[in-house]
C-alpha cells in the first residue's frame, strides 16, 4: 500500500491541527470547523465554509486504500456533484508510482481513470449531442452520454482548489476499441480523462466504510 506523508498545520478557523495524508495537496477541509483551506506557501488560507453536505452511501471513505492494476492507492479526497437523477462521488487517488488518479463512484458502480492529454483542442462539452464524434490525436470517441452536474462539496485533500466550481458539464465518450474517457467541463478549458472499469474485488480494498447489516 502507499505511505502517506503527515505534514501538519493549525486551522487558520478555528485552531484545530490539520494533518496531511498527500504533502502537495493544494487544498483541504478542517474536520472540526468546516472550513475549506488552501495552501499558500507554507500558510494555510481560509477561501470558503463547507456547508453540511449528505453523507456518502459509498463504502469508500478517505483513508481507504485499495488495488489498481499492479499498482496500489490511498483515497485522500473527494468531490460531490449532484444531477437531476442523484448523486455521484469523485474520489482523489494517490497512487504508489507517485502519480494521482480519480475514483468515480455512482450507485456502486466504479471507474478509476487519469488525466489524458488529447493533442488537439476539445470542444466545450455543452456543444456536444449524444451520437457526436470526439477526436484526440490517438482516439476517435462517440459521444455515448451527457450530464449537467452541480458542485455540491468537497473533504479531504485535492490537487486544485474548488472555490470557482460550479454547475458543468460532463461527457461520456467511447472509442470503437472499447477505450472510454470522460471529458470534464468544470475547467476550461476541458480536461479529458480516461481509465478502468473495475469492481470492488478487484480493488482489494482496506478501510473500508463499514454498514449495519455487512
């Protein structure tokens, strides 16, 4: 499994210590307080208030670490977004080789994937129809499903700040090889993001959430 560094800090909120699974984290959110803290130097900086948010239903949880392929994670983020059929979590992965991935999480079913670089420009995701085609410089992707999401909230620690998130766009995309990618408009531009199915056996996970009844 991966072995999380702990640099620590004092909440600039409320005092209580912070402490760091991921030592580059750029952003956190204080256990205690709620306070969303972003690192400027070595300072931790208040940029916004984490409002009470729905608990997660998802047997993932920060501190959980799993399987990826030959390689291992440690979940130490994540993000909520919610659509008109329900919600779904983004899960911030630091993997052993050094490198940080997403764990999509909707209904118990999972997908990790990794920032791509497509080689050419994407087309902003609210342009695209279902049935489009996407074109990267190694993929050509049919566009297979499209959703309007709202930022709900954050926990945890993340590779980017959220203050500016919002309601987006995110794009579903297949190749005839079978290679799926999702292209993310809560940036712009774009990013685009391609990875895994996998299961929860196949994730091996420890530390998991547990539930009455398992």
């Amino acid at each position: 499994m991966t072995t999380p560094t702990t640099p620590r800090a004092a909440c600039p909120s409320c005092g209580a210590p912070i402490s760091f699974r991921w030592a580059q984290a750029v952003q956190t959110t204080c256990d205690f307080c709620k306070a969303v803290l972003v690192r400027r130097d070595l300072d931790l900086e208040k940029v916004g208030q984490q409002a009470d948010f729905p608990a997660t239903a998802s047997p993932v949880q920060l501190g959980m670490q799993g399987r990826w392929g030959n390689r291992t994670f440690t979940v130490v983020g994540r993000l909520t977004y919610e659509w008109a059929r329900g919600r779904w979590n983004e899960w911030y992965l630091r993997v052993s080789d050094g490198s940080g991935a997403w764990l999509s999480d909707a209904q118990l079913e999972y997908a990790i994937t990794t920032e791509m670089a497509p080689g050419r420009p994407l087309p902003d995701p609210s342009t695209l129809r279902v049935g489009d085609t996407v074109q990267t410089d190694r993929h050509r992707f049919m566009v297979t499903s499209i959703t309007q999401a709202q930022y709900l909230g954050t926990e945890g620690e993340l590779p980017f700040a959220t203050a500016d998130r919002s309601l987006c766009w995110f794009v579903d995309l297949l190749s005839p090889d079978g290679t799926f990618a999702t292209l993310d408009g809560s940036e712009t531009p774009p990013l685009l993001f391609s990875g895994d199915y996998v299961t929860w056996d196949e994730m091996a996970p420890v530390g998991a959430r547990e539930f009455d009844g398992w």
